[in-house]
C-alpha cells in the first residue's frame, strides 16, 4: 500500500544487484512511496547483475560507482543531482562482500591485505560516502541514510568470520559520523540490523540454511522478510523519523533479544 511517504524526495540506493538483493526490494519501495532514485553499484556487478532490468521498471538510470573509489562517488553524487534535479534527500548503503569467506579461508587463518579489502568495502565505504556528500554539501537539511548490518556486530556467529568486524565498524561509522553530519545539517544517519535473509551476499555465509532456520525458531515473530525490510527503510527515509539517528535498529522479530524459544528446544 502506497501512501505517498516520500513524495518529492531524491535518494541514491546502493546495492541492488538482483531482485533478491536488499537493495531491489527498498528501490521498488521508495519509488512506490513518490521517490525519484538513481541506483549504482560496482561496475562488475552491472555485468553479471540485473540492475538495469530494475532501472528500466523504476524508469531511471544507473550510474556505476565502486564505493571504495572517491572519484566514483563523487561522480555519483554529481550525475544523480543532475539527473534528479536536486540536492539528495537519501541514500541506501547496502553493501557487503568478504574476500576471506568468498576465498574459503578460517577466521582463524584471515589474510590480512583480504581483510582490508573487506572492511574498505563493507564498511569504510560508508564513511567515504558520507564525506564526500559532507564535503559537497550534497544532502539537503534532515536527509536520512541508512546502511544494512548484523547481529553478528554485538554476538558471535562463528561463521560470519570478518564480516562481524565490518558491520561493528559500520555501526560505529554510522554514530560518528551521524554526529558530525547531525549538527551540520541535521542529517541522520543509521543502521537496520536485518534478520538474515536468501540473497546473494546472506547466502554466501557458511551453512546459511541452517543460521537462517534457527533465527527463523528463536525469532518470536519469525525471520523479518525483504519486503519487510524495505517498508522499514521507507519509514526510515520519511519525515515521520526525523529525529532518529546514530542508531543501530534491530529489524529481527525479535532475535536479538533472545536466549531461548520454545521452537528452538523442540
Ligand atoms: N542477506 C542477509 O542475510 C543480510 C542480513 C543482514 C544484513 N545484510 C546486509 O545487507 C546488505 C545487502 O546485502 P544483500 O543481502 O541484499 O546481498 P546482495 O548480494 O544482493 O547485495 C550486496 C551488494 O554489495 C555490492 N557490492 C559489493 N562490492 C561492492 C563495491 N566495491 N562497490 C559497490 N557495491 C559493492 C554487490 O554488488 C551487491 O549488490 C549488505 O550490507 C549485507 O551485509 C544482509
């Protein structure tokens, strides 16, 4: 159900890289909700991806932008002003990727030049974004962004390996530079700490099916689907949350709060 929550606004979604991805379902969202996108994502996953499937249905462009490159974000900035025809209102982080769990290598054997890589993508990359919109004044007063992570940031998933160390990274980035960005512009910055969900990156984890069924029985309300979290981010970037920020919000049924269920025992 469409109620126009955010008519008149522009935003820039990362990540969409197939109609699984986080990213997709959030896009479909906003522009159902009256907002104006661009999409981008690393020029690779325009080859072996689909997003221009989605540009075409959400009639709008793509604009590739590896987020570890400032020239590519400032390029990304630039052109989605032009092409929306204004300051942006918000922007979607939904990036991730690990170079030692894609390679197979043990927490316990990470190679580290691996680890840079994957922090510089899943996390770092968010701080990028954000300087390069503080520095270019790029974001209109009460603009939201939104970055997508995991429990695994507060708990141990042995096999999340790295990717724990990138989403508490992120969080961080997201309470730091929400101050700095905050007291600026009055813009937010926060994060949706999602239920793990079959995409191409949640299904790259180790034994997924298995971490994705007990979340699914310890959760009181079951696993929160895509679609769920995509009319979450819409209330995230409209003005009804204006004064949330620097906040890692557990969009789980319920998981993170658990010690056991009843479901999980049987
Ligand atoms: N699927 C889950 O279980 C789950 C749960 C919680 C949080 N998340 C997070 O949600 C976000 C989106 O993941 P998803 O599950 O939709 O999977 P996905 O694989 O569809 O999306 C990940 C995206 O990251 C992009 N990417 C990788 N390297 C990049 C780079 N250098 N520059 C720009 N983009 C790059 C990929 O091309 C892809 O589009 C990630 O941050 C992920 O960690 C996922």
């Amino acid at each position: 159900m469409a109620n126009n929550l955010l008519k008149g606004k522009r935003g820039i979604i990362f990540g969409a890289l197939d109609d699984k991805s986080l990213a997709w379902k959030i896009a479909e969202r906003c522009v159902e909700e009256g907002a104006q996108v661009t999409l981008t994502n690393a020029p690779v996953a325009l080859r072996f991806g689909k997003i221009n499937e989605l540009a075409e249905k959400l009639n709008t462009i793509v604009i590739p932008a590896d987020a570890t490159s400032l020239e590519d974000i400032e390029n990304l900035f630039d052109q989605s002003i032009e092409h929306l025809g204004g300051k942006i209102d918000f922007v979607l982080h939904s990036i991730g990727m690990s170079v030692n769990v894609r390679k197979k290598r043990a927490y316990t054997n990470l190679k580290y030049e691996w680890m840079n890589k994957t922090l510089d993508i899943s996390a770092i990359s968010l701080h990028k974004i954000l300087q390069v919109a503080y520095q270019k004044d790029a974001l209109n007063d009460w603009s939201s962004v939104l970055a997508l992570s995991f429990l695994a940031a507060q708990r141990t998933f042995p096999q999340y390996s790295e990717m724990a160390e990138s989403k508490a990274l992120l969080e961080s980035i997201a309470r730091s530079f929400g101050y700095h960005y905050g007291a600026k512009r009055k813009v937010r910055v926060n994060i949706i700490s999602q239920s793990p969900t079959k995409t191409t990156a949640g299904t790259g984890v180790d034994s997924f099916d298995t971490f994705y069924n007990y979340a699914e029985e310890m959760s009181p309300l079951g696993n929160a689907s895509a679609e769920a979290c995509a009319d979450y981010a819409v209330t995230m970037f409209s003005d009804l949350t204006r004064y949330v920020t620097m906040q890692t919000l557990f969009h789980d049924g319920g998981f993170s709060m658990m010690g056991m269920s009843a479901n999980a025992l049987k």
